[in-house]
C-alpha cells in the first residue's frame, strides 16, 4: 500500500478541505513557464555565442537557472520564496547582457510576476472573506 501524506492521514469525513493559495499558484505558473523560456533562451545563446563564450559554462548556467526556476516553486510558501522569486527576475533580466532579447523578456515575466503575486494576494483576501460569510451563513441557518 502507497504511504499517505499527512493531509491523508489527519482527514476525517466532513473535514473542509484546506483552501489553496491562489498568490502560489499564480507565481509557480510563471516560474515554470521562466523555467521554459531560459530553457530555450540557454540554447539560442549556445548557438550565438558559443565562439565568445565556453559551451559548457553557457549550458551549465542555463540549465541550473531552469532548475533553480522549478525548484523555487517548492519553497513559495515559505517565507523567503517569494523574494527568490524575485532575485531571479533580476537574474533573468540581467541575462539581456548575453541575449539583448532577454531584457524584454525578462521585464515582461517580472511584470507578470507582479501582477501574479498582487492580484494572488487580492483573490487570496477575497476567499477569505467569501469562507468567513459562507461560515456566518451556515451557523445562522441549520439543516
């Protein structure tokens, strides 16, 4: 039998389920999609500057940036994740000196990483509220 997690374990019938952070789940799917575009980015520079620049040092960046990008998505939820997440916009930003591209590349994924995290934390405040008057409700009128 597969081992269950601690969520499994812990619950029990009629239990709500724990509600999601939508701020969490807007900068993971911008980090993801960064992990994609440096991915691909590694291997245009690759292919551009591999006579200025040794191939294995522009590979090995490139790649450890893509991961870097992916794992940060574990670690949202602490308390420093979201300000990783934003030393690698500056990282990403700071790759238009290899690939001029990149700087529009770059503001245009911290400005969506804003724009994630801001309106995150709005739908975050407005779920709150909604489960607050969902509980007022439901102590008010009984089945």
């Amino acid at each position: 039998m597969a081992r269950r997690t601690r969520a499994q374990r812990e619950w029990r019938p009629g239990m709500p389920k724990k509600r999601r952070s939508t701020k969490i789940l807007f900068a993971s799917t911008v980090l993801l999609l960064e992990a994609f575009v440096v991915f691909f980015a590694t291997l245009a520079v690759f292919g551009l500057r591999r006579d200025e620049i040794p191939p294995a040092v522009i590979l090995t960046s490139g790649l450890l940036l893509s991961v870097v990008l992916v794992l940060t998505c574990a670690v949202l939820t602490k308390r420093w994740g979201i300000g990783l997440g934003w030393i690698l916009q500056l990282v990403i930003i700071a790759g238009g000196i290899l690939e001029p591209a990149m700087f529009v590349v770059g503001i245009a994924f911290a400005l969506t990483w804003l724009y994630g995290i801001r309106q995150g934390m709005r739908v975050d405040r407005e779920n709150v509220e909604r489960d607050r008057l969902q509980a007022e409700w439901e102590k008010a009128n009984p089945e």
